[in-house]
C-alpha cells in the first residue's frame, strides 16, 4: 500500500513536469516575438485590422524559434601611434652626435636664433596646426603684444588669435598655405620676406640661413628676425606631406640646421644638411600649383623697408579697429569683381564712398551685412590703445562729413552710424544669445559706417587714401597726430592686403 501511494505520487508529479512543457513550448514564441509589435490578442480582437494591414514581420515571429541572445560586437580600437623613428637623413637634436654638432654651432656663433626660439617651443595643439603654432613661436620669440587678453589679465600670442586670414575650423582639417601663413605673418604686424623654393637658389637659402642663425657683432643684441621653412617631409624621408617649422640654429662645419619641429608627439627637434632641406622646399604644394619656401619673419617697432614693390607698407600696425571675419575670401573676390565693375578707367576716379556703401549694405537694406567681412575688435585694456581708438574713430567720423559734404547725392541713412548697442544688432546677427551678448558687449562700439569708410579707403590706390586721410580741409587738422593717421591708413592697408592675397591660391 505505501509503495502504491509512492508511485501515485510520482506519476502525478510526472505529469505535472510533462504539462508544464507542453505550455512552455506553447508560449515560448509569444515570450520572444518582435517586442515592437502590438500583443496578439489586440491584433486578434482589433476589426480594423486585416490581415493585409498586419506587419508580416508579426505573424513570422510567431513561427520562429526561440530566439538566441547573440553576442555583442566588440567596438573597434582605432589605431593610434607613439611618435615616429627619425630617418637617417636626419640627426635626433639630444643625440652624442646631435648635441657635438650644436656645440660646434654654438662655437661658430650659429646659435643666435636657438635660445629665442627655445624659450617659446611647443607643440602645436592640432595635427594640422603646424604653421599657426609656428608662428606663435616667433610672434612671442619677438616680443610682439597681441593687444588682446589671453587669459585672465594677460596678453599673450596663441593659436586662436590667428584669423585674419584662415577659418581655424577648416585648418584643423587641412592646414595652410605658404601664401596664406604670410598672410597671417604680415596681419600681426611683422615684416615679411617670402621666397618660393622654385624662386631661389642654395646659395641664396645658405646666406639667408647664415643671417638669421649666426651672432651679430654685438651678443647682447637680441634677434629681430627669424627663419621658418615650408618643406615636403617625403623628401628628408619623414611621413606626412607639408611642414612648417621654424629654423634654430645653423653649423657651418657640416652645413647642417636644425630644425625645430612643432609636432613634436610625431618627430623632436633635430639637425638635417641644408642641402636635403632646400630640396624639400622645392616641390610643388598640390593645393596651389607652388613651390614651398621659406620665410624672414622680422619685428624691431619700425621697418627698415617701409614700401614693397606694389606700395603697400612693408610693416603693418596691429589693427585696433577691426578684425577680418575668418574664411571670407569669396566676399573679398566678389567685392573685387564689383569694383572692377564700377570703374571706367585705372585712375580708380569712380570708387566712391557712395558706390562702396551701396555694396557693404545691400543698396541700404541690411546695415549690418559690413559685419559679414570684417567686426570689431575687443576693446583694449591699454590706455594708449584707448586712447587711440578714440582719436581714429574720431578722425573716421571727420572725413566722412567731409565726403558726405562733397558727395551731393549721397546720403547715409542715420542708422548706419548708430553702433551695434545702439540698433539691438551686434556684427554677424541680428540676435544673440547668452554668450554672444557677454561677447558684444567687449567689442569697440564702432558703426557700419565707420566700417565702410575704412574699407572705402583701403579700395583706393595707396596715394589715394594718404591724400583723403591728411586733407588740409579738415577743420580740426591741427588736432590730428600722425600716429593716428598713420594707424588710420594701417587699419585700410590691412584690409587693402587681404583684398590682394585672397585669390592668390585659386
């Protein structure tokens, strides 16, 4: 009887495992059908549902087998690189070898340039920012006051600042060009003396090399001026394409420089013979159909060659007014066009302030499209650059009532002159947001209208705008400083210099 009742039992258990199978494998489909279906039963129960507006993607899960979890794909690890070995053609700068061939230099007196440069080096904060740090390197090399805040209350040159000439966007992607770091060189007000490679000889590079690197007669004297190559990196043997780097010392034993390089995660400072280096300079960038070069980079408050050949001043003031919008070339040509379209004859007679207004406002529907070219600086923290500002924006608004007196028909809607507070507009948008208004209300309050007149006289032949900026008419001439009409005429050849370079890579 006992056994009995225990085989009872564990038939009856059996069966209840047998039945609970049989519903699980019954369910199993409904547990893993596609979860972004409806449930069945609404389908079932719902009359506006036919079996031909059902997805069919519902009824084949109900058909499927129990689904699987598969595994996660793992990411992929990007590849990455510490540093790059040093070909032969070159020599590791803290090498036995490398640092016998800087004492030699240092005993011929071709390290003038190194401890300047040393001081400064860093590297640069982008793959492809290799020119604009280099030229940071040399603009705090010389001493040059940005006149704008780095951080905190100090003044000091980094990449950022250098946007007169390149959208910092765009060569994060693809660097510059040898046209266009002079460009940005001669915006910061330095003297600029560019040479293709194709334009030049050894002999020429050497006695360049030799100038810039080797001591003066006077070793307390500091250097005033600096050399930066850009060179094709296949031809000394390195990966990569263009370089910019400045040029720190040179020994003429074994003719060798060293170059100071600024991606320095990639490759560190190091010697290479200056003829392999003059030969990097000489094939042709892709992106210009030129040759790269090299370039005297020189700063002394005054310059020693104040006309190049085409009249534009060889040494150009920091401008305390404006700065160029960034990537704006094409505005730049189109202005050009227009110009070429307004004028008659070479003598530049028909550029007027009228015709200039006309295009730098829409034939006086937007006041605010100036703003698209140049916009306001920062407004300075030095008390003569304060005081500047006041005396040319002063001298701006003077010379326009005088043009406006001879112009007849010309007639300026009063909201040009009204600054950007003044109108709720602020240069590049008619809105701002939190942190646009914190930046406009720094900027210089300057109107459109003093805008358009600088750039009315950097359209004017060079003798042009020196007649209008020093006009005998002016009732309060006597209260003009040449400083401020000579920052005036710097602030139109700065424009004038990117209206000239902006097609130069076309």
């Amino acid at each position: 009887m006992k056994h009995s009742k225990l085989f009872c039992s564990y038939l009856y258990l059996h069966i209840l495992a047998i039945a609970a199978q049989t519903i699980a494998f019954a369910y199993l489909p409904l547990i893993y059908r596609d979860k972004t279906q409806p449930p069945l039963h609404h389908m079932s129960t719902n009359p506006s549902l036919t079996s031909s507006s059902v997805d069919s993607t519902a009824t084949a899960a109900t058909m499927q087998p129990p689904l699987t979890k598969q595994p996660t794909a793992q990411p992929s690890i990007p590849r990455t690189f510490y540093r790059r070995q040093l070909p032969d053609t070159t020599i590791s700068f803290s090498s036995p070898e490398g640092r016998k061939l800087f004492a030699s230099s240092m005993a011929s007196g071709g390290t003038r340039a190194f401890f300047s440069l040393i001081e400064q080096l860093q590297t640069q904060p982008e793959p492809a920012y290799c020119g604009l740090t280099t030229l940071v390197i040399v603009l705090n090399a010389l001493a040059v006051d940005p006149r704008r805040s780095w951080k905190g209350p100090w003044r000091w040159y980094e990449e950022s600042m250098l946007n007169c000439c390149v959208d910092l966007e765009k060569v994060k992607e693809t660097g510059i060009t040898f046209s266009t770091f002079a460009c940005l060189a001669k915006c910061q007000g330095l003297d600029v003396n560019a040479v293709h490679g194709s334009n030049s000889t050894i002999d020429d590079f050497r006695r360049v090399v030799k100038e810039t690197c080797s001591s003066s007669t006077s070793e307390d004297d500091q250097p005033t001026s600096f050399l930066v190559v850009s060179y094709t990196r296949k031809v000394i043997g390195q990966t990569g394409t263009g370089h910019f780097s400045p040029i720190g010392a040179y020994d003429e034993e074994s003719d060798y420089v060293l170059v100071l390089d600024t991606a320095r995660f990639k490759y560190g400072v190091h010697w290479i013979p200056l003829k392999l280096m003059f030969d990097a300079l000489t094939p042709l960038d892709p992106d210009t159909g030129k040759s790269r070069g090299y370039i005297v980079l020189s700063y002394n408050g005054v310059s020693k060659d104040r006309k190049l050949g085409n009249g534009q001043l060889s040494h150009l003031p920091l401008s305390v007014l404006f700065e160029s919008k960034m990537s704006k070339d094409y505005l730049r040509r189109t202005y050009k066009q227009y110009l070429m379209r307004s004028m008659n004859d070479d003598d530049g007679e028909n550029i007027n302030l009228s015709s200039v207004a006309s295009f730098w406002t829409q034939n006086y529907t937007n006041n605010t499209f100036v703003w698209e070219l140049i916009e306001p600086q920062l407004q300075p923290v030095d008390s003569y650059d304060i005081e500047t500002v006041s005396s040319v924006r002063d001298l701006i608004k003077e010379l326009i009532d005088l043009d406006l007196a001879k112009e007849t028909k010309l007639q300026m809607p009063k909201t040009l002159f009204m600054t950007a507070k003044e109108s709720s507009g602020f240069p590049g948008g008619e809105c701002c947001t939190s942190s646009t208004c914190n930046t406009v209300q720094r900027l210089i309050k300057i109107s459109p209208a003093e805008a358009i007149f600088v750039i009315y006289l950097a359209s004017l032949p060079v003798d042009s705008r020196r007649d209008i900026v020093y006009r005998k008419q002016q009732p309060k001439a006597s209260d003009v400083s040449d400083t401020v009409r000579q920052q005036l005429l710097a602030e139109a050849s700065l424009i004038s210099y990117a209206l000239e370079t902006c097609d130069l890579d076309i």
